[in-house]
C-alpha cells in the first residue's frame, strides 16, 4: 500500500497540525506503509531552511516541500501543483491534513479526475466556531469550492464524537470515521527536570504552575482564562500563569491587555513558542493543565497535558467528551465562570486533582497511541482501496 499525506505547511508556528502530519506519517511507515508526504516550505512571515524539490529520507518516511507563493491566509506552489499532476497515479490513496487550502484542493480535484481514492481531515477547521471567524470570506469559498470536494471524499475523519456531531449540520452526504490525534507514549513516560524550565523562566520558580499550552489566538479563550486567572489569584497568590505559545497574528498585544484588566498581569509568563526539552520540562514543572479555547478539533496540547499526568481544565470546546465519561479531566463549559470553580476545585483539593491527572495519563496511554491510530487508519484505507464498506470503528 503506497500512501500520499499532503498539508500546506509544516512550520512550527502552525502548531498542532504540522506536528501530527509529521508524526501520523511516521506511525503509518512503523506499520510496513509506504509513506511519502508532500508539503511548501511556508513558516509563517519567514520560510524553512529545507531543500526543496527533493526527497528527504525521515524515519518510517519520506518528505518533499516546494516553494510557494501566498496571500492572506492562502498558499499557492506551481511546483507542487506540477508534481501532483504528474504522480498523483502512483499512489493507492491520498489523505489530506486541512481544509481552505489550495495544494490540498488541487489534490482533491487530481484525484477526482484520476480516479485515485482519497481522505480529508479537517482537524476542526468545519468547526462551527471555525466556520464563524472570517465568516462571510469562509462561506463563499466553501460553499462553492471546498463542500463538492468534500462530498466527493470517500471518508471525511473526525477527531472525536462531539466534532463529528457538530459537523452533521454540515449536511454532507460523505462517510466520517473518527479517528482522533495521537502521541508516542515514550515522550512522556519519563519527564525531564523541571529545573530546565526554571533556569529559563526564574519567576515560575517556587510558584504553583498553570500551563497554557497552545497559539496566542483568539479562539484559544485567553480572554475568558485572563478573568479566571484574575480571580483565583487574589484568592490564591502562589499560583502563577504560563503562557506558552506562538504569536503567529500579532495577537500577543491583545492577550497581556486581558490579563491586565484583570490585574493579573505580573503573574503571568508568556514564554513563546516551547519545544523538544524546555516543553516537557515545562509539563513537569506544571500543576494545572488548562485550554479554555472555543473551538478545537481535537488539540494536540491536550493530549500532552493528560499524557504528563497533569489535572487538566478543558471546555467543551476542545471537543474531548471521552474525557469527561472517564472522569480524566475537568471539563467545562465555555464560561469565565465555569473555568474559574475548576481551578478553585484543583486548587483547594489537591488530591482529588491528583486522581483525575493519573486517570488521565493512563487513558492516552491505553486509547490514544500513534501506533493504535495507525493501526485503525490502514484498516480504513484498506476497506476503501478495496471499495468495501468503511468499518465502524471505536
């Protein structure tokens, strides 16, 4: 079975979506696929230092990027575009990663025309928060461009039941599996020291740690968490806030001006973007875990968080209700309020949070693997190369 996975990007400042590209294809090549993956070189205002129109050899995998031109939120690559057209036929399918993007269009459109069977993963972009930002320039591009490739997909793959759900008002006639994100178990079965964390950032040293973990984006709820935090540090004056993530829109200026009206503002940390080591560090030196977004599809952060063994606080916007039944986490309306009493409840019961972090370690480890995802994906891409019945997966 010889896969085609193509994304528009893969820059570390596009956050979780390149790094599930990157990992997706590693677990499928750990399975005997053979895996080549197809992106630009596009990394927010700069670009990758990569060699382009070449394939670099990773492990379990192949990669080739292209370079590209873009306006507003959109990238075109003639040269990708080029090589599709003429090697799209070699592969027996073809998994897209995104949505409202011109290389994955052109993908779709190839394989149409060429007969070649192919899965989109939206990852959360038909949210309808999504669909609401930039609403009206989205609709139109939708409505006339990405719904007919989506209704000629032969399986749409949603990250959880309440995403899937969400999506049905959509009204599309295609088959959905859900399927979520994954992470390698042996990242977090050992966390680093702390100390790294601290040796960075002294003012978190001695304090009780909430992690955000993800963009500076207005989706991410920093608004909502800036009243929360505000609040339960006059209450709680050893708690201190980490803020860590890429401001990839110049959101940065907007996010410290909640937290100061709040008058919170001393006690917060915006670290940037973490990665390799000082991530994980960050995870060990944390408390609390807390995504207060309004919409996700299925974040990567979160599984990190519950991975490290951290009490997490969610809203239902991240869209994790298997969380919730296994009582794994704290999950909570899209509410100042609703946030605030989580962290209160973490807070004044330390042992109680402690159970529901360990509940929640344990449940990624058992369900949320790269390599049992893997696993259910080729059994997905088998049943449709065979023009089968998509199975019915849990």
């Amino acid at each position: 079975m010889k896969i085609l996975i193509v994304v528009p990007s893969l820059g570390s400042v596009y956050g979780g979506t390149s790094k599930i590209a990157i990992e997706l294809a590693q677990a499928l090549g750990k399975q005997n696929i053979e895996v080549d993956l197809v992106t630009t070189d596009a990394n927010g205002s700069t670009r990758l230092n990569v060699p382009l129109h070449t394939w670099v050899d990773e492990k379990n995998y192949r990669i080739k990027y292209f370079p590209y031109w873009g306006w507003d939120d959109y990238k075109v690559s003639w040269s990708l575009t080029k090589w599709l057209f003429q090697n799209i036929t070699n592969y027996d399918l073809v998994h897209t990663i995104a949505v409202f993007s011109i290389p994955n269009l052109i993908a779709h459109w190839l394989c149409q025309v060429n007969s070649i069977p192919y899965v989109m993963n939206p990852q959360g972009m038909l949210e309808p928060w999504a669909l609401s930002y930039k609403a009206w320039k989205k609709r139109i591009y939708y409505n006339l461009i990405e719904k007919p490739v989506l209704q000629r997909a032969n399986a749409i793959q949603m990250l959880s039941s309440s995403e899937a759900k969400n999506v049905e008002t959509l009204k599309l006639k295609t088959p959905t599996i859900i399927i979520p994100n994954g992470l390698h178990r042996q990242d977090f079965e050992k966390l680093p020291n702390p100390e790294l964390f601290y040796e960075q950032f002294p003012d978190t040293r001695n304090k009780n740690l909430i992690l955000f973990l993800g963009r500076i984006d207005p989706k991410k709820g920093l608004d909502l968490l800036a009243i929360a935090f505000g609040r339960i540090h006059a209450q709680f004056p050893e708690t201190h806030l980490i803020i860590a993530g890429p401001d990839n829109i110049g959101f940065l200026p907007t996010a410290k001006e909640y937290f100061a009206n709040a008058g919170c503002l001393e006690a917060v940390t915006f670290t940037g973007m973490l990665t390799g080591s000082l991530k994980y560090a960050a995870l060990a030196a944390a408390n609390i875990y807390v995504a207060p977004s309004y919409s996700e599809g299925f974040s990567m952060s979160v599984l990190e968080g519950m991975a490290s063994g951290l009490p997490c606080i969610i809203t239902t916007g991240c869209n994790f209700p298997e969380a919730a039944k296994a009582n794994a986490a704290y999950v909570v309306d899209i509410d100042a309020d609703a946030i605030t009493n989580a962290l209160i409840q973490c807070l004044q019961s330390p042992q109680q949070a402690k159970e529901i972090g360990t509940r929640a370690r344990q449940l990624i480890f058992e369900q949320y693997t790269w390599d049992s995802i893997a696993k259910k994906l080729i059994q997905v891409y088998t049943t449709i190369i065979k023009n089968q019945s998509i199975p019915t997966l849990n």
